[in-house]
C-alpha cells in the first residue's frame, strides 16, 4: 500500500483546536475531506486543507498514486514549542502567557479494495 506523508511545523495554532478540526476528515476519501475544510469555519481548517493538498501532490508525483484513489489514512497533530509571552499585573508583576504551536502531519493512501 502506497502512503504519502506532508508535514506542516511550527503552525501558531493551538493542537486541542486543531484536533477537532482533524477529527472532521480522518478516514474520509480525499474529495469529502476537501469539500469538509473547505467550509468549515474554523482557523486550523485552513492549515490542515494546505497540509492535505501537499500530502495529495506528494502521493501523485512521488507514489503515482490516482486522486479518486486516495484516502486520509492518519492525521497527527503535536505539540510544538511555546512562546513565552508576559501581561504586566498590578503591583510591578507579571502573568505568563504561552503561545502555543502545533505540527501537523498528514498521511494519505490508497483505498484497499475489499
């Protein structure tokens, strides 16, 4: 079974909110997963559509692998490093504020035939 993989890194969106986006098109063929990012109204749906059209394009010109023919085998997102920010408090203090980043990786295949 043929597989390809795009990762995207360092992306300034929070992984809890990007999880939810990537539980919306995991195991769904390519074309349903597009038509679902597309118009789902949520930030990292924007990131997880450029990372899967990649992952498309590396499977076509890598694997020889046909677009009707593909599904969405695994998407993975971790976690990536924080910004460390601070918010000036009262009395000369400070509060922490992290920025945090996500990897997202995407991995197409084949459909298995049954």
């Amino acid at each position: 079974m043929q597989r390809a993989i795009a990762k995207s890194k360092f992306i300034r969106i929070q992984t809890r909110k990007a999880r939810l986006v990537a539980d919306l098109v995991r195991g769904l063929p390519i074309e349903d997963a597009l038509f679902q990012l597309s118009f789902c109204p949520m930030k990292p749906a924007r990131h997880i559509k450029k990372t899967l059209d990649s992952a498309i394009a590396n499977g076509e010109l890598q694997h020889d692998m046909r677009r009707d023919g593909m599904v969405v085998s695994e998407i993975r997102i971790d976690k990536g490093p924080h910004m460390k920010r601070a918010k000036s408090k009262s009395r000369g203090g400070r509060a922490p504020i992290l920025k945090r980043t996500s990897h997202i990786t995407v991995v197409v295949a084949e459909k298995e035939e049954k």
